[in-house]
C-alpha cells in the first residue's frame, strides 16, 4: 500500500498534497511548478497523468517519496519504504533515494532490514 488514491494521477497525488501545505500561501501555477518539480526529482515526471494502477510497485513508491518531499519536511522518516519490492528494484531506489536526499538535504531516516 503506497497510501496513493487510486482514481487520481500521479500528478494528482502530488498536488494534493502540495494544495493542502501551500494553498493559502501559493498561486496555482506555483502549485503546478511544486508538483512538478517533486516528479521529476523522483524521474516520474513523463508519468504525471498515469493512474497508480498504470505504474510499478517501484514508480509507485516514487510517487510517494515526491509527495512526501513536495511539502518541503524538516526530517522524513521511512520505515521500510522498500520492503515490499523484489531485491533489484529496492536496491535501485535505496541508490535513488540517496541521489534525491542529497540534492534537497532533507534530513532522513530510513528504517530498513537489509
């Protein structure tokens, strides 16, 4: 469960919750940029108008890490972000994760078995 609603886009998703931390404070086009920006951190930007049941276990956790850093957290804990997906694939978004943490220095902590 990547806590996605499933009758919206990726996009969609995103903006949610960027709508809600931002919305009073933002114009809607700076909303849009804000979504925007967080998918294509995560290299699911080309993906904006897919549904989650469109996407992979892995785009879908992506889709959850934008979301997540789109609202800008002083620290974002993870408790087994990966657990869930086949070896290869976790360990690529483990390295991907690490990619994205340090281009916004948010402060993270990953609760992990492997």
């Amino acid at each position: 469960n990547h806590s996605l609603l499933p009758w919206l886009t990726c996009f969609q998703n995103v903006h949610l919750a960027v709508e809600r931390v931002f919305g009073a404070s933002e114009k809607r086009a700076q909303l849009a940029e804000r979504t925007r920006a967080a998918l294509d951190l995560v290299g699911l930007l080309p993906a904006q108008n897919k549904l989650p049941r469109e996407i992979s276990g892995g785009m879908k956790q992506r889709v959850g890490i934008a979301r997540a850093l789109a609202i800008e957290p002083g620290v974002l804990l993870m408790d087994e972000p990966f657990g869930a997906l086949d070896a290869l694939t976790r360990a690529h978004l483990q390295d991907e994760l690490l990619k994205i943490v340090a281009k916004t220095r948010t402060t993270t902590i990953m609760v992990t078995h492997d």
